[in-house]
C-alpha cells in the first residue's frame, strides 16, 4: 500500500508565500517523477511543478509560475517541497503531490486548499 501526503497549504494574502511538503511511503520500488499539480474549481488538473528524478533531477514548471515557484525534493526520501512566493489571487486552487513510480504506477495526495486573497 502507498500513502502519499500533503501538508502546508492554507490562506495567504496576495504577494505571501507559502510551503508545501509532500512525502510518500509503503511498497514503492523507485520514484521517476514526483511534483505537484492544483485543480482550481470547474477546471482541470493542470501541472504546477515536477522532479524528474530518473532524469538527473531536472525540473519542470508551468509558465504561470516561473520565477516565483521553486520545487525541492529528496529521492532517497521520496519527498518533494514546493515553495511559493509573491502569490497571485489566480494561484487559488486545491494543490496536489503526485509520484510516478519506475514501474509505471501513478499515485496521487489527498490534495490540500491553497487560497489567495486579493
């Protein structure tokens, strides 16, 4: 069984920052790819940013969140962190860790609520 978990999200003021910590733990053979992605209401699951850990650490973000967003993790510890800075009222949006395995596996956090107030 594989538990992934999320913590830190919350309410901030627009131009705060906030830290999100993602951990996974159980049968998990190797990690390739672990990062976030946040659902807004009425829209679909979109990529925030990701850890390629089977491709040398490498990073991907969206455009959205260059420069602003910072992702971090720990493989040996099949952990990742994703700081956010100078947030936008348009960064409001249920956030969650997602780990793709070696094998293929897809598994996803329960989410957590980040909300921006203007």
């Amino acid at each position: 069984q594989v538990q992934v978990v999320e913590s830190g999200g919350g309410l901030v003021q627009a131009g705060g920052s906030l830290r999100l910590s993602c951990a996974a733990s159980g049968n998990i053979f190797s990690v390739d790819v672990m990062g976030w992605y946040r659902q807004a209401p009425g829209k679909q699951r979109d990529l925030v940013a990701i850890i390629i850990y089977g491709g040398a650490g490498s990073t991907n973000y969206a455009d959205s969140v260059k420069g602003r967003f910072t992702i971090s993790g720990d493989n040996a510890k099949k952990s990742v962190s994703l700081q956010m800075n100078s947030l936008k009222p348009e960064d409001t949006a249920v956030y969650y860790c997602g780990i793709q395995t070696s094998d293929h596996r897809l598994y996803w956090g329960q989410g957590t609520q980040v909300t921006v107030s203007s």
